[in-house]
C-alpha cells in the first residue's frame, strides 16, 4: 500500500493496531506515511489521531496509547508468570503427557541395540514416533543401561 501513496494523499485506517502489530511498528508505519511519504492519516475509531488536526495533538496522544500499550503488555507479562510460578508450586505438569512405555518395549530395544532393526522400525511396531522411541531409548531405559543397574 504504501508503494501506491503520493505525496498529498489521506489513508484511512479503521483502527490504529491495523498499522502494526506493536507500538514500535505502528509508530514506524505512522512515520513513513505522514513523514516519508507526506500523506495525511485519520484514524476513523479515534478522531483526536488525524494529521490534518495538528502534530502536537497527534504525538501527545499517540505517546499516550503506547503508554497504556506498554503498561498493558507488562501487566500481562506478570500476570502469566504468576501463573505459572502457581501452577509450578501446584505441581501442575506443562506441556504433552508422556506416553507409557509398552510392556514389550524392553525386547524390541534389544533388537534395537543389537542391530536387528532400525530405531523406525521399533517405532513402528511398539505403534509410536521415532523421536518418542529414541527418547525412551536414550533416557535409560535400553536393555544395556538396564542390566548394569542390576
């Protein structure tokens, strides 16, 4: 869009987070079309932000809303790691459930470790994902790891 701009032209925008994902990025777009680009803009859900009224009331307000923006994200930052420092203390588990290892997964890693058959192989008989087969595998439950500890 802002290829097609001229220098004179007025671009309406319905809301002023359609410029852009973050504060920084509505302020870079809000230059390059009011500055780079010498075009006014109007920001139809909130008339105080339209060039043709003033800078001064643009920068005041539009500093304004990336205060409350800012505010906004750190509040909801906190918020999240409260939960989750609650939900640790909790001893809430985070992420997918592992699954059970199968009772015939300890002979199906012994062909594994002796070269009988593939990891692709094991998984596909113990009816897994190959990454969950070798995780299972690297994490002390192959058949070597379980007889020394014996």
């Amino acid at each position: 869009m802002i290829k097609k701009l001229d220098s004179g032209d007025m671009v309406f925008v319905v809301k002023l987070d359609h410029l852009g994902k973050d504060c920084e990025e509505v302020r870079k777009h809000w230059e390059i079309i009011t500055k780079d680009c010498n075009c006014d803009l109007a920001v139809l859900d909130t008339p105080v932000l339209d060039t043709r009224l003033g800078e001064n009331i643009k920068d005041v307000v539009l500093q304004t809303f990336e205060a409350f923006a800012r505010i906004k994200r750190n509040y909801a930052h906190q918020r999240q790691a409260e939960g989750i420092a609650v939900a640790k203390v909790n001893d809430v588990m985070f992420g997918q459930r592992s699954l059970p290892i199968p009772e015939d997964y300890a002979a199906i890693a012994g062909m594994y470790s002796n070269n009988i058959i593939s990891a692709r192989e094991a998984a596909r008989r113990l009816n897994v994902a190959t990454n969950t087969f070798l995780k299972w595998y690297r994490s002390g439950n192959s058949p070597e790891q379980n007889s020394m500890a014996k």
